[in-house]
C-alpha cells in the first residue's frame, strides 16, 4: 500500500477503505508519511468530502493513533459535553458541577482559548491553586472519590489529531466537515466517553457561521457516535451575541457561581438547565427530560450543586475561599461603565467583535502560550432585542491598562448595533 496511491483514489472521488484509511493515518502519526502527502490528502478530503462510514473510521483511527483512557472500572456510563467554543461560554463549569450532584460522575478533559474563543482551563485558573495538569491516576481517583473532574488533556490522546489540526490550519482546509468532526470525535472516544453531549453553535461568534453548516456537522458527528457504538445527542445554539453577560475569565467564573447559587442571566442558566437534562437522560439517571430539568434544578435550589463544585475546587489544589467570596477572585485596576450612545432597540451584539476586543484586553491570546489577564474583560448588560435609552449603561469594561481600556470601550462599542424597529430577541437553540 503507497501513500500516494490512497490520495489519488481520493483525489478522483472514490472512496476508501478502512485499511487505506488506518494506512494512511497511522503512517502521517509516526512520520511514515510526509507533512506534503497529508495536506495533499486533507485537500483531497475537503474537496471530495467522505461518506459516513470512511468518516467513522477515520475518527477511529485517529482514536486509536495514541492512548485510550478507559474509565468503565470506575464507572458505568461516562457522559462528556464538548461544546464548539463561543464567546462567554462558561456553561462546563455549571453543568459539571450539576450532573455530579445528580450522581452522575462528570470527568471532563478541557483546553485553553486560542483567538476569540475563551478556555475553560483559563476560566478555573482564575482560582489561586487549581491544578489543571492531574495525571492518569489522579484523575480516575479523583472520579471514583467525588465523581467529577475538570483538568486539562494529560494523556497522549488522539496525537494523529493534533498533527492533521496543525496542518489543516497553514493549508486552508480546516473548512472540511470530515475533518472538523473526526477531530472532535476522536478526542472524545480516546477520553473514554461512552456518551456524548455536543454544543454546536453557529453564528458571528462560531466557527461555523451558518446554520446550515452548523447542522451538516452536528449530524456527521452524531452519525459518528452511533457507528462507533455511542450514544450521541446535538444540540444547535446561537452565538451571534455572547452567552450570559460576562466575558473573561474572573469574571465568567463569578457568573457560574451565581447559577450555581440559583441566579444568573436568564439565558446562561437555561442554557446550562437544557445541556443538564441532555447528559442525565443519556447518562441514564433520568427516563425523560422533564424529570432531568426537575432533578437538575433540585441540585441548585438544594445547594448541593455548588457544594459540588466546592469540592472539585478543594480536591484540585484551589483556595476555596474564592469560591466562597468570590469578590476575592483578581479585580481589574480600571472599571469603567460605558453609556449607551443612542435611544432604539438593539439588533445584534457581535459576539466575535467582543471576543477579539476580549483578547486585545488580555482576557485571551493571540498566539499560543501567551500571558492571561484573568482579571480582564466585559459586563455586556444587554440582550438583542432591548430597548435602550441613550445614556443607559450599555456594557462594563474592566481593564488594567488605559490605552488597552480605551480601545476595548470603541471596540464593544461598535459591537452594539440600533434601530428603531422592534427586533424581536434571538433564539437560545435552533434544534
């Protein structure tokens, strides 16, 4: 079998075989393969597409390219959420929390942001002390003893993953649905999922800006799921404006704890509610959704969710007394309330605009392996949709450099777009 062989077949729209596949996946991994064949067939792919079997086991082979964690001595069933990324999406470090204090063990495997996108790992080291690096054992401990963990990817997972995501992204075929999905999948078969709850959101602040392309890849990878022998559920959300209010790190992690206290922003809480009733009916604690949205909401009204998270934070080296007086979490230097400039109803909130303008504040990074500010960001006090009066406060700015402040008060600025047509609000989910 020849590498080059298996790009033409694909090059001329035929498809290929699990074997050729496995060939070709396995030899790129160990640099049998050359970085020009694999862009050359990624190109092959994007241009061809695949069919729901060859990408099925392209996603197991890209699984299978490293190490598979394997939880069922601890567990019976493990449920992972994976969210696309978005703006303000801080909704891993509520619902987490919930599942567990629903009794459904939540062991979850988070990254860092890269561009406009914030990390949830970002979010939690916002807590002086919180280990994000627990080994293999660690981890399936830390599960078995308090049934939830939230650290970063310690094992070599999906490592044929890692080296196609770096070449698709200086050949131009990230755009590719096979290879978008196969990527997600085969990260979270090799971390052991046995269930999975996907978040695919579309629009401004999504890497998928349309619905419709936001729905192709949803039912790829629920097809995927099913083929690979995993329960799989899609939910498809709207990210033109940021979710809840807050966008950075300190400050997303306080809005996750008001949730988690029964408060909230109407948005961010529903949001969290429906991803909960999606893990505990597949994670089979609950026979229907009503009776998931009931327990999960018991959760929170009981206290015990937060207690969850409480003790996640304790058991991953946190000072927990942030998490019990939150307005200890890192404060920026310069806090500033921007008015709005004019009176009409407000009909989009860019929600990449804010997320970039997020980055240059030093919320997030530009490149790998730059510095976090986590006590940066936004108060984004508005919805589409809103009535505004002009010298309302619009949004909150908190910034520890002023010339970085008064680039950020134009940037969200521009992100505020009026009318004087009522502009009904937009929806939470599509499907």
């Amino acid at each position: 079998m020849r590498a080059v062989d298996i790009i033409i077949k694909k090059r001329d729209k035929n498809e290929l075989s699990r074997e050729e596949i496995d060939f070709f996946i396995q030899g790129f991994t160990r640099g049998e393969i050359t970085d020009y064949q694999a862009a050359a067939w990624a190109m092959a792919v994007l241009l061809n597409g695949m069919n729901a079997r060859e990408t099925t086991d392209l996603t197991l082979s890209m699984a299978h390219s490293g190490q598979i964690l394997d939880l069922s001595d601890i567990v019976a069933v493990v449920v992972d959420k994976h969210s696309t990324g978005g703006v303000g999406d801080k909704t891993t470090l509520a619902v987490l929390p919930i599942v567990a204090a629903c009794g459904l063990p939540g062991g979850k495997m988070s990254g860092r942001g890269l561009g406009f996108s914030g990390g949830t790992l970002d979010k939690l080291e916002s807590i002086p002390g919180y280990r994000v690096d627990l080994t293999t054992e660690e981890f399936k401990h830390q599960l078995k003893e308090i049934d939830i963990v939230l650290t970063g990817q310690s094992l070599d997972l999906a490592p044929a993953d890692g080296k196609f995501y770096a070449l698709r992204d200086v050949t131009g075929t990230v755009q590719s649905i096979p290879l978008i999905a196969s990527s997600i999948m085969s990260k979270k078969i090799a971390a052991g999922a046995t269930a999975i709850v996907l978040d695919v959101k579309t629009g401004l602040g999504a890497f998928m800006q349309t619905l419709a392309e936001a729905r192709e890849l949803a039912e790829t990878m629920t097809t995927i799921g099913e083929m690979a022998g995993r329960k799989v559920k899609t939910l498809l959300s709207n990210m033109d404006q940021p979710l809840g209010f807050t966008v950075g790190n300190a400050l997303e992690v306080k809005e996750a704890l008001d949730v988690l206290h029964g408060g909230g922003p109407d948005d961010f809480r529903e949001h969290c509610l429906v991803a909960c009733e999606h893990m505990l009916v597949l994670g089979e604690r609950c026979a229907d959704l009503q009776s998931a949205r009931r327990m999960a909401e018991e959760a929170i009204q009981s206290g015990a969710a937060f207690q969850k998270f409480r003790q996640l934070v304790i058991a991953q080296g946190g000072d927990v007394s942030y998490i019990d007086q939150p307005d200890k979490m890192p404060a920026a230097r310069y806090v500033e309330t921007v008015p709005a400039p004019e009176t009409g109803f407000l009909s989009q909130i860019h929600a990449r605009l804010i997320g970039e303008a997020s980055v240059n504040l030093g919320a997030g990074r530009a490149q790998k392996g730059d510095p976090i500010d986590h006590a940066v960001g936004f108060e984004i006090l508005h919805k589409v949709g809103d009535y505004v009066k002009s010298g309302e406060a619009l949004f909150v700015v908190h910034a520890n450099d002023t010339e970085k402040l008064r680039t950020a008060r134009g940037d969200v600025l521009a992100a505020h777009t009026f009318t004087e047509i009522n502009t009904p609000p937009l929806p939470l989910f599509y499907d």
